[in-house]
C-alpha cells in the first residue's frame, strides 16, 4: 500500500527541493551567450554572492558540483607538494583532503570524532607545533553533512590568530551557506566554497567559490592552477571568459530566482527559520530516542547541523525507515554514509523547507516507526509541533 501520491519531499541532504519559481526561471529558451541578458546575469551573481558569502571578495561560479568546486578551490591556491591540515569532523572534509592529495598536496588529517565538532584548541596546538609554517592551508567543512555536526568556525579562526599561523583558511560550505551565519570576510575566511543544491535551492550542476585578498595572493604563486578552474581567467573583464567558456544559462537563471527568494525572505530570517526547523527536529528525534532504538549521532546539541541531523538506529537497518517512507509516503531521507552505513538515516531540513514540510517529513517518519514496529517514544510529531509553536508565539 502507498500513500505517496502528491508532491514528493526531498529531505536529504542534497539534492534538495526546487521552488516552483526557481523552476519557472530556467523554462526558457537559450540566448546568445554575448546577449546582454546573459552578460547581466552573470554579473549580477557574482555580486549577489558577495552577500551570501558576505565577503568583499573575489567571486566565482562554475558549471560543476560541489566536487568541482572542491578542486576550484584547491586548484587555485596550493602547488604540488603544499602541506594541508584537514580538520575531521566525518566524512565531508576527509572527501576534500583527498582531492588535495590526488591534485599533488601532501594531505594530514587532525583526527577528529563524527560525534562531535572539531576541537579548537586541538587545531591550535598542531598549528604551534608547527613551526616552520610548513601547513599551508587548512581545510574545514562548516556543516558535516554524513556526521550532522556543525564546525565553530570563528573559533577555529581564533585558534588558527593564536598559534600565529600564516595557513590560508579554506571553509566547505556547502551544506551551511544558505541555512546559517556564514561570514567569510569577518570570520577571514580565504577560500570559501559552496553549491546550487542544498540551501541554494537550485539544479544541482553550480559550484560557487569566492576568495580573500590573500587567497589571491596565494594564487599568484600557485602551480596547481589548470584553465578550467582559473581565477585568473575568470577575472577577465570578457565576459565569455567568466565562465571559461559558454554560460550555463538555465542553471544560472535558476539561482538568479533563488537568490531573489532569499533576499526577500531576508537571509538572516533564512537563518533563523533553520534554526527552528533544527530545533523542532530535535524535539522529534529526542521524544523517538527514550525507546532506546534511535539517537542523535551528535550528543551535544550545540553541535548539531541546523541544516541536517542524523540519526543512529541501533539493532535495526536504517534502510528499512528510508525505504518506507520513501515508497510507502513519497518523503525521502538520507541514508547514513561512510562509518554510518546501514546504521544511521539523515532527516535533512534545508533550503525551501517550511514548518509544514518539516511535519510532514516527522511524520512519515513516525508512521515508518510505527508500521515497521520500531521502538520508540510516541509523541515526537507531537514535540515538533510544540517546538514550532513556542519559536513563533
Ligand atoms: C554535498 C556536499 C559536497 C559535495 O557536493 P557534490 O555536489 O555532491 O559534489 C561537499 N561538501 C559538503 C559539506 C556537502 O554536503
């Protein structure tokens, strides 16, 4: 028996659902690449990446995902042979020390815990062992999105003043830029990247990357610099050149409706209204926990994603909740991945997501729970909606 008919729910984390109005823009024909729409277009997000990066920086977009993003990132900054210090916190970070390492980067991970956020003071001690400032860059995702953890990431810049490391600071925000405080110029952030489909609410297919001052001046010397990702290239006044090459037309107009929609939701009430989605999860999944199946991966609520929490099954296959509510009511979760395969599902509440998504999304959960006779403590839907309540009384 299914009861999926209707418009399904992405809440995984990435793809993530498209607004109709996002949609609408990119239903359009092609144009000439050199038309002024499309020239204005691009120039118009690029400066409106500046407010989501909040950044007075250099900006750039590319026809890639995240992964593409990853290697613009890196590409433009490092030579063969650089030291980076990867900042674990799960599985997202890791990903990206290793594309460093395959590029010709000489990739340290500082061990950390998929339970819990990197630890500041342990970055400032191996930043002060470091003394020869042989570690040119270190490398850290805001949001997690295996583990649900969120990084403090004006604490790692702290820890980075206080070891009086010269290391360029590089930040993933791809599951965090678009559902909470990220603020690259403040924070001196070097090279901060992202992409259109988590809280960008866009067609997976745009990478997004903006760059200090200082990151430009790494640039400068970098040997790892191929055509495609070059920012020097992309700085070219022509505009054919800030896409190297033809614009990626219907994405670009996608994000131009989604950038549109933030700024007029306002994107510090964006933030906000993750927040409380966040908190109206963790309502649910702390009422599911007290039947000892289910639990938080991260156990320090600070700690915890606004944009995606994972969840731990205990003696069950977590498939068998994502399978269900997927087929059986059209809401699709994450699965755990990496160390969590198998053991863990991920409910990801991020981009164009209300409170009514949100309940619906706790709700097909719990029906799962129940059809599926998974122990758990009953009221969690219950809980969200208390939760919501008290956020907007
Ligand atoms: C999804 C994700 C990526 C990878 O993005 P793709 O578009 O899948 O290549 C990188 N970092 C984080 C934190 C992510 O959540």
């Amino acid at each position: 028996m299914s009861i999926a008919s209707g418009r399904p729910i992405l809440a995984m984390p990435g793809p993530t659902n498209i607004p109709d109005r996002v949609m609408q823009a990119m239903m359009r024909p092609a144009e000439e690449l050199s038309s002024q729409s499309i020239v204005g277009l691009t120039e118009s997000i690029l400066i409106d990446l500046k407010r989501i990066f909040r950044t007075q920086g250099e900006t750039f977009v590319y026809a890639a995902n995240g992964h593409g993003g990853w290697e613009a990132a890196l590409s433009n900054v490092l030579s063969r042979g650089d030291k980076v210090l990867v900042l674990a916190s799960g599985r997202f970070a890791i990903g990206w020390g290793e594309m460093a390492r395959f590029m010709g980067a000489d990739t340290e991970v500082l061990a950390g815990s998929w339970r819990a956020a990197v630890d500041p003071a342990a970055v400032e001690a191996r930043l002060r062992a470091d003394t020869g400032h042989t570690i040119k860059a270190v490398m850290v995702v805001q949001v997690d999105t295996a583990s649900g953890v969120v990084n403090d990431i004006p604490a790692i810049r702290a820890a980075i003043d206080a070891a009086n490391h010269p290391a360029l600071f590089m930040v993933d925000g791809v599951a965090s830029v678009g559902c909470m405080r990220f603020e690259m110029d403040e924070w001196r952030i070097d090279v901060a990247m992202s992409a259109s489909q988590k809280g960008l609410m866009s067609s997976p297919g745009l990478a997004v990357v903006a760059a200090s001052p200082r990151a430009l001046a790494a640039h400068a010397l970098a040997d790892m610099r191929t055509g495609y990702w070059d920012w020097t290239g992309r700085m070219n006044t022509i505009a054919y050149m800030k896409h190297c090459g033809t614009a990626p037309e219907h994405l670009l107009f996608g994000l131009r409706a989604a950038f549109d929609m933030i700024f007029e939701e306002g994107l510090e009430a964006v933030w906000q209204r993750h927040a409380i989605l966040a908190r109206a999860t963790h309502a649910a999944v702390e009422t599911w926990a007290t039947g000892q199946v289910l639990g938080f991966s991260v156990p320090e609520p600070a700690q915890r994603s606004p944009s995606v929490t994972t969840i731990l099954v205990e003696g069950f296959n977590a498939a068998t909740i994502t399978d269900f509510t997927r087929d059986v009511c059209g809401v699709s979760l994450g699965l755990g991945i990496g160390d969590y395969t198998g053991k863990a599902f991920r409910i990801a509440h991020m981009g164009h997501f209300s409170a009514a998504t949100l309940l619906g999304t706790l709700g097909a959960v719990e029906i799962a729970l129940q059809a599926k006779s998974v122990p758990h403590g009953s009221g969690g839907v219950a809980a969200a909606v208390a939760a919501l309540s008290a956020a907007v009384a």
